[in-house]
C-alpha cells in the first residue's frame, strides 16, 4: 500500500525560530493536506494543496506541493508557543479514495 | 456548528466487554471514517463508508465492526475489547467529489481496555 514517510519525528526549538518538515510518498498524490494536533484534541486542517508546485499560506504557515507529487513540505516562521502539538501530512488522489497519513512530527516551543 | 462529535470522549472497558463509539457530522458528508492513533504510529484507517449504505475495511479493521446508520452517522462497535485496543479513536467526514478532498475529524474517543 501506500506508505508516506514524514520528518523529523519530533522537533525541540525556541520561540522565535523557523521550523521545516516534510513528506515524502512512494507514489504520487493529486492532494496534500497538512494537520494539527493539539494535545488531547482531533487533528484540524492547516492547508490543502491541490496542484503540483502550488505553494499555499495561512498566516505563519506556509506548505508547498513537490513538483514531482512525492512530497511536500511545511514551514513555520517565527514560531510561538501555541504552535506546540503534532503536525501530520496526508495525501490523497481524490474525494473518492482514503487518505494516507504520515505519522507525525511533534513539535516542541521553548518560551 | 458543531461539524463532528464523538461520543463519549472518555472509556474504560474490562477486556472481553464490547461497547459502540458514536459519530454524527451536520456537514452532509457522504464519505465517513473510523482511525486509530497510537504513539509512534500516527493515524490508521479501521473502516470507512464511502456513502449512505456502504462500508469498507481500511488498514487495521480486525477486531471492529462498523454502521453506517443513515447519512449522519457512523457507528464503530468493539465485540470483545482487547488490551489491544487500547487507543484514541477519531471519526473523521469528508465531501465525495473529484476536487473536494478536505477531511473534517471530531475530538476522539481515548478508550482504555484493561
């Protein structure tokens, strides 16, 4: 089956700091979508990206759809505690098949 | 708007007990899913019902049993709770469209069988 390979498995860094994780496919998707997960919470959808090369932001958050559809990645800028949690990737051919989930990077904030 | 609930939010079973976890979406949804998310293992589909009247094993369906009671909602039933088992269960809803793949998920189900 598909398998979706996502890193670093956790991350530590400093409030203030840029932040870069990725997801790469052994096949190709035509969607990727990035999640979070507040502890204790279900995961909420970041952003969706829907065509190779696109490149899509959400305030500090900005996540790019690889060019060969194997990968994509997310970046966060100036990071702030709040944005502690687990962050999963997940891609999908369409809204007529399952979505794959990568198995998360966990994110830590020192103040 | 609530989008999807989970009920309840909380179990603990004895092992061999069974129980049914609750999901209903006010989204009108067609496409339903059950995960569950383990330390280390991230989110592995159990079941899913593509639409109204269909159901489908997913990844890690041994042990479940699954309802698609009507539109709205999605039943996830354990017949003999293993310690195995042990795990937070999110239901999640998505449109069934060729474009629109965003999928919504409720706030899970952490059950504890012992």
């Amino acid at each position: 089956g598909q398998q979706l390979n996502q890193s670093p498995q956790s991350m530590f860094i400093q409030e203030g700091e840029d932040v870069s994780m990725n997801c790469t496919s052994s096949s190709i998707f035509n969607t990727w979508l990035w999640y979070k997960q507040d502890p204790g919470e279900g995961p909420v959808l970041l952003i969706a990206l829907y065509k190779a090369g696109e490149l899509t932001s959400n305030g500090r958050l900005t996540a790019q759809f690889g060019i060969t559809r194997k990968d994509s990645f997310l970046n966060i800028s100036a990071s702030i505690p709040s944005d502690v949690g687990i962050y999963f990737c997940a891609g999908r051919n369409s809204g007529y098949s399952t979505l794959t989930f990568g198995k998360g990077t966990m994110l830590l904030v020192s103040p | 708007n609530a989008g999807v609930t989970q009920t309840p939010k909380f179990q603990v079973l004895k092992t061999g007990q069974s129980m049914t976890l609750q999901c209903a979406q006010d989204m009108n949804h067609n496409s339903m899913y059950w995960y569950r998310q383990d330390p280390g293992m991230g989110l592995r589909l159990i079941y899913y019902s593509a639409s109204e009247g269909t159901t489908d094993k997913g990844e890690v369906p041994n042990g479940y049993n699954v309802s698609r009671l009507n539109k709205r909602e999605f039943s996830l039933r354990l017949e003999s709770a293993a310690p195995s088992q042990t795990s937070v269960y999110f239901c999640a809803s998505s449109e069934r469209s060729r474009r629109n793949t965003e999928a919504f998920f409720g706030q899970g189900t952490r059950l504890t069988v012992v």
